[in-house]
C-alpha cells in the first residue's frame, strides 16, 4: 500500500485504525519542517531534535486516546504542538532570545509559527540566518560580547568578570558590535548572507 497518495486525514484514519506505517508517513512528510520550526525558538539542534521526538510523542498519544479532532488540519495542529512544547522549554532554560538592533528592524518579534503563512517563516528564516550570518561575521570580542548579552542574558558586570575586562570595556565592544550590524544591514549586506 502506497501511503504517499494519501491525504493527511486519511493517514490519520489508518493509524488509528492500527496502520503503524501511516503515521511513519505523516512523521517522514513533516518531520524537516517541525525541526526547523522548534530550532527557530531553542537555538540548539540536539535540543530540537529531542523536543520533535517529545512532539511526536505527544501526538501518538493524542490520536490513540482518541482526543484527535482536527479534521484535515493535520499540521497546523502538529506544528502548534511543536510551537507550544519549544516555547515551555525555551522558558524553562531561560533563555529567551530577543536581539533588538534599531526601531526599523523588528527582529525582537516573537515568532507565531503557527499563525503565520508558510511565506512569512521562510522570510523570518532568511532573516534570522542572515543575522546570524553577520554576527559569525564580527570580530571575536564583539561577537562575544554580543552572545553573552543577548543570547544568555547575562548583565555587563557578569560579562566584563566572565571575558577578564572592565565594564567599560564590555560596554564598548557591545556598542561596536551594534553599530557594524546596523551598518552591515543599512548597506545591505545582510541580502548577501541568505
């Protein structure tokens, strides 16, 4: 029987008619889209892949208990379970990401993953790669600075005894750091980075 002809409703059907391979299915068609969604949020790709096994989980559970209901809605409603289990772990590791470059660039909007047509991710994806791209792309003690900062929230106090410098000093390499990426993106560069 050949499973990749049918519809996710259909798939759904057979698995919980007892159709192991249905489900395989389901899980081989959407499987790339899920990591990527839930590496989005945690950053971390061993992260991510352990929380899909725990979104997949989750929803063998469902179907089997019988709590499914979302007719033909199969992966709005996998991807809201991925979205929710990322952002419960993103909140217990506390580690929420918010990079805030300028008022123009809105890069500290939270992600709706859920929400938003499969056009909008894959322009938040872009983007997130490209700035991604640009702070690889600065010099070490700035890119450091930055991190730390913003992505382990760590205060400059912390960060000058953690990196051996003054305050100041921390302070300045963040202030640098900032003013390149607002340049690098004023210029464009950061289209070159997708």
């Amino acid at each position: 029987m050949k499973k990749l002809g049918f519809n996710d409703t259909e798939l759904v059907s057979l698995y919980k008619n007892g159709n192991e391979d249905a489900f395989a299915t389901l899980v081989q068609r959407y499987k790339t889209r899920l990591l990527s969604s839930i590496q989005m949020i945690v950053k971390d790709r061993d992260e991510a892949e352990d929380l899909l096994q725990e979104v997949l989980i989750k929803a063998v559970d469902t179907i089997k208990a019988g709590k499914y209901n979302e007719e033909g809605k199969f992966l709005p409603w996998i991807t809201r379970i991925a979205h929710n289990l990322a952002i419960d772990h993103f909140r217990k590791q506390k580690r929420f990401t918010k990079v805030r470059m300028d008022d123009k660039a809105n890069y500290n909007t939270v992600l709706a993953l859920t929400e938003d047509s499969i056009e909008v991710n894959q322009i938040k994806r872009e983007i997130h790669s490209s700035l991604k791209l640009l702070i690889y792309d600065l010099p070490q003690s700035q890119k450091q600075v930055l991190m730390m900062r913003h992505y382990m929230q760590m205060s400059f106090q912390e960060i000058a005894d953690s990196t051996g410098v003054s305050i100041n000093t921390a302070l300045g390499r963040m202030r640098y750091a900032l003013i390149s990426l607002r340049k690098r993106m004023d210029e464009g560069d950061y289209r070159m980075a997708s």
